[in-house]
C-alpha cells in the first residue's frame, strides 16, 4: 500500500516536472511579456499625453502672449513677407490682421522709406547665427504716421527661412527724449543768450564810464569806435550832419581809430530821404544797410573789405535832437549781431550823445572860463634892465570852472619891482572874484609903498571882513634891481627856489605867516640879497603836487629839472619849460610859475 502510493505519488509527480513545467514557463512568459508590453504601450500614452499638454500649455502662452498687447509679434520668411500678426502689431501699424494673412504685405512696405536698408543687415544676421540683435527703427502706420519701436527676431528653422520678430513701441519714449533735447536745447540757447546778454550789459557798463571820463569831443567819438570794434563789429564810424550831408569824423577797425591813418575824413551827400543815414537822422531809429550801402559809402578804401555781413546806422539820441550816426558793421557770422546787441549799441550811442554834450557844453564853457582867466592875469611886464621875466598859466586839464591862481609884477616907486604869486582856494567865478579883489588890494598896497607883509595883513583883514569864508596862499615881493635885495613874505605859499650860477640852490622858506583870510597871527617879512645871475622862480602848489607822489620828492623834481635849465636863452623859456616837465598836459590842478631872471652886464645871452 505503502509502495503502490509511493509510486502514485512520484508518477504524477515526474509528469508535473516535465511536461507540465515547459507549459508553465511558456505559460509564464507569456504572461511576463504581456505585462511588460502594456507597461510600454501605458509610458507611450503617458508621453505622448504629456506631450499634447506641454504644447497646449505653450499654444496657451502664446495666445494669452500675443493676445495680451505687451508687444508685437509677426511672422515672416526670408523674403520678407509677413504671415501673421498679432492683434498688438495690427493696432500699431493700422493694418488689420487680415491684411497679413496672405502675405501680401512684407516688413519693406511697413519701413519709412529711409531706413529700408537696414532689414538686409538684420537678415543676413539671422542667417548667420539664428537671431539678430534688437535694433531702433521707424515704421509707417497706414495713416501715414511713424512710429518708433525696437524690433528683434529670431529664426524658427535651421535654414533662417521663416523667423519671428518681437516689435515694441517705443514712440512715448522718443518723443519724451526729443521733447528733453528740445528744452536742453532751449536751455542751452537760453543760457548763450543770457551770457551774451551779460558780456552786453558789462561792455555798456564800461564804454559808459569811457565815455564820461573826457570832457573833449574828439576823445568822446575815438573811445566810442574803439570800444565797439572789435566787440560788436569790424568796423565803426561816426558820421555828424553837415547841413545836407554828414561827414566822418571818426572810424575803428582793427582796434585802432584809423581817421586820418587809414580812412579818410569822408563826406557823404544825403539828400535822398531815402539814404539810410538819413533815415537815421530824419527817424531816430536804427537802420539798416545792405553791402551796397557800405560800399556806397567807402568806396575803395581800405575799410571796405569789413562790410561784407552789411551794417547798421544807429542815431546818437539826445532829447529829441540826433547829434550824431553812429554806422556800425555787422560780423560776418549770421545773427552775430542780434536784437539784443542792437539795443546794446543803442543803449551806448545814446550815452555817447549825453557825453557828447557835455564835452560840448564843457568847451564852451571852459573857453569863457579861460579868456575871463587869462583876462584877469597881466597883459604888460615891465621892462628892468639887466633882468629878464617870465610867466606861465596853465589852467587845470579837467573841469570848467576857472581856478584862482595868478601871478603878477608892477613897477613901483624908486624902480622896484613888485612880485606877487597867489592862489585862491577852489573853482569858480566866486573864486575868482576872490583872486581878483586880493591881486588887486595887493597891487595897490605895494603901489602906496606897503611893504609885503603889511599888504599881505591889510587883504587878509579885508577878506576877513567880507565874511565870504574864503582864503588864499600868496607870494609877495619887493624887489631892488640895482641892490639885488629882495624883502618878501610867504602866506601859506610854498617857497620859492633861487638858483645861483655856480648851481647852487636856495629855497625861500622861512615862516611868514597864516593864509590870508585867517588873522590873529604875525606876518614875518624875510630880507635876502640875491647873487649876481641869478634865476628865481616862484610858483603855486600845481606845479609841484601829484597824487600819489610825496610833495618832498616833487620838490626835489623841480630843483633838479631847474638845475637842467639854467641855459636856457629866456626866463619864459625857463618859465614854460618847468610848467611842460614838471606838469604835462594833463594837469588836475591850475598851475602858475614865474621867472626873474639878473643878467649882469656883459653876460652871455
């Protein structure tokens, strides 16, 4: 039983084993391989799912991209021809998004025509690398507008030949930067003007002062071309009306007044009322002048040449009355002179007319001044054997109003010889009564037989009495010709300098007493015996004062230029020649020197 179930056991048990197990791995690699292909075919679907997703999701992008209006995008091909658009480009160009469907339009006819050049670069660009960098452009909406934008792109195959581009508008952006060109232009021309402008105003400023600062006419006319040329302009003239005519009686070019040197004292007809010279004067506003008018009016001179950007005639104005045409040539630069520079030289040429005026005013004025001055000093000397005299009055350089220095010399009793230097303080005709109520009480005191000091006692109490709070120095004198002696004495007066002819110099400077007008003092009188030869000369502070120079060193000056011409043929030669040296012509103060000289018999000259 034992055996029969050992033999039913392992029977079945070595068929299992055999045939059974071949069927069963068949059986389980078909079920392995069954598996296996429907986890592939699961991870292809899954892919291929994923993949769908992917593209549906950047489809998406792109819609919400090109729907949304950040930008424009296009589609194109190497010809240029446009396929598609978004809604952002459409709006942007003016076209409708249909207008690209077909490809008719291409991105040449969407370029203002002065760039079309540029979209060969751009796509040999994109051929070469598969994009080309974002550049600024200009397109022409359909309305005919531009607009600038920036414009990108790149190729969409190998090959280059369909790409896209992206297109932002930037139109805000550039005109915001030429709106800020424009005003930093603005402000930059501002600031030139008003640079311009100040450089006028100073120069106005300073021809101003030029101008006030002489009192001659014809200083007044060359200061006023010289500051104009080369400022304003190449050349400046100033022409005055002669009844039907005007005539030049100044001109500048080069820096240099040139009347006289380089152009000649011109006289130019203006009858026509036409002539914009006299249009000048007739309107009293500026005109002006083409390169014809110049010419017209320098002909062939040497100035002709400075005429060529034209000029401008511009009135020199004074209460309602033109004294003077001021002819002005304009820079050759365009707009060189402007209307800013036109009312500069307006401005100036009326300040010339006030200056003008009163270098008029001051020369007629100062020339009644000199002939009642000079009336006032003596017109006969007399004559002293042996001696020689000399005199010299030169009034102050500026000012009108005449001075109170004199000098004075009369024959008195016995054949002496009175001398008087004086100077009353200030300027003017009450100045000069002053000077002549004491030349006159001197004169007749020392004619009575005064001696110096009393006749200097009896006008200062006289001056005193009159209660005119006024004073003067004085110098007064007698002298003996046949002895040489001199009795003198000095009110205030600086000393007189005698000149012996061994060189030697002696200097009158003992006290003497208070000015006149000031009493209550002694007045000391000084005797000296003067060597033969000798050369005395007695003068006012003018002569010797300076600004700016210390009175001793101006002493030391005098004595030593006095040396120098002990020479000289004639005591008014000695008289005119310190007043030349020691002063020059430009004297702030009246001055009056005079000589004695003794020329002992026999001597030379």
């Amino acid at each position: 039983m034992g055996h029969r179930g050992t033999e039913g056991r392992s029977g079945p048990a070595r068929s299992w084993s055999g045939e059974h197990r071949t069927a069963l791995r068949w059986f389980g690699a078909s079920v392995l391989q069954a598996a296996v292909g429907g986890a592939a075919l699961s991870w292809y679907v899954r892919r291929e799912k994923l993949a769908r997703e992917r593209l549906w999701a950047a489809e998406r992008r792109y819609r919400r991209l090109a729907d949304a209006g950040v930008m424009g995008l296009v589609f194109w091909d190497a010809d240029g021809a446009i396929s598609e658009v978004n809604s952002a480009f459409a709006e942007l160009v003016g076209h409708p998004r249909e207008a690209f469907a077909d490809g008719t339009l291409r991105w040449r006819e969407l370029l203002v025509p002065e760039v079309r050049g540029q979209g060969a670069a751009r796509l040999q660009e994109l051929q070469a690398r598969g994009w080309f960098e974002p550049y600024e452009t200009r397109l022409q909406r359909a309305d005919g507008e531009t607009v600038h934008v920036i414009i990108g792109g790149a190729a969409l195959d190998d090959a280059g030949t369909e790409a896209v581009s992206f297109v932002v508008d930037v139109t805000e952006r550039v005109r915001l930067q030429h709106e800020r060109d424009r005003l930093l232009e603005a402000e930059r021309a501002a600031r030139a003007e008003a640079q311009t402008v100040n450089q006028q105003l100073q120069l106005v400023a300073a021809m101003s002062a030029e101008l006030n600062a002489t009192l001659d006419p014809g200083q007044v006319l060359d200061r006023l071309c010289r500051g104009l040329v080369p400022a304003l302009g190449p050349l400046c003239a100033v022409f005055l009306p002669e009844g039907d005519a005007v005539r030049c009686v100044a001109a500048a070019f080069g820096g240099e007044v040139q009347v006289g040197r380089g152009v000649p004292s011109l006289v130019v007809p203006v009858t026509s009322r036409a002539h914009p010279l006299q249009q000048a004067l007739a309107t009293r506003q500026a005109q002006d002048l083409g390169t014809a008018a110049c010419a017209e009016l320098f002909g062939s001179t040497p100035v002709a040449d400075e005429c060529s950007g034209g000029a401008v005639a511009v009135p020199l104005r004074l209460a309602g009355e033109v004294l003077a045409v001021l002819f002005l040539a304009r820079p050759p630069a365009p707009g060189a002179l402007g209307a800013t520079g036109l009312l500069a030289v307006q401005e100036i040429a009326d300040r010339a007319a006030t200056a003008l005026r009163n270098a008029r005013s001051y020369a007629q004025e100062r020339g009644v001044g000199l002939i009642l001055q000079r009336a006032l000093m003596p017109v006969h000397r007399p004559a002293i054997a042996d001696h020689d005299l000399g005199a010299c009055y030169v009034p102050a350089a500026m000012g009108r109003e005449i001075g109170g220095d004199w000098w004075d010399v009369l024959a008195l009793r016995g054949g002496h010889l009175g001398v008087v230097v004086g100077d009353a303080a200030g300027h003017g005709i009450h100045v000069a009564s002053v000077m002549a109520r004491l030349r006159h009480g001197i004169d007749a005191l020392l004619t009575i037989g005064a001696s110096p000091a009393e006749a200097i006692s009896a006008v200062s109490e006289l001056l005193e009495s009159t209660a005119q709070e006024s004073c003067a120095t004085a110098f007064v004198a007698v002298y003996d010709p046949a002895s040489r002696v001199m009795a003198y004495s000095r009110a205030g007066h600086p000393a007189p300098v005698v000149l012996a002819p061994d060189g030697t110099l002696t200097q009158l400077d003992r006290p003497g007493g208070t000015l006149i007008g000031v009493n209550g003092m002694p007045r000391d009188e000084h005797t000296i015996e003067l060597p033969e030869g000798f050369v005395l000369v007695a003068y006012t502070d003018g002569l010797v004062e300076r600004r700016g120079v210390a009175y001793d060193d101006r002493a030391r000056e005098l004595r030593e230029a006095l040396r120098r011409m002990s020479g000289e043929a004639s005591a008014q030669a000695v008289a005119d020649r310190l007043v030349a040296e020691m002063v020059g012509p430009d004297a702030d103060d009246d001055v009056c020197a005079f000589v004695l000289r003794h020329r002992p018999a026999g001597s030379a000259g």
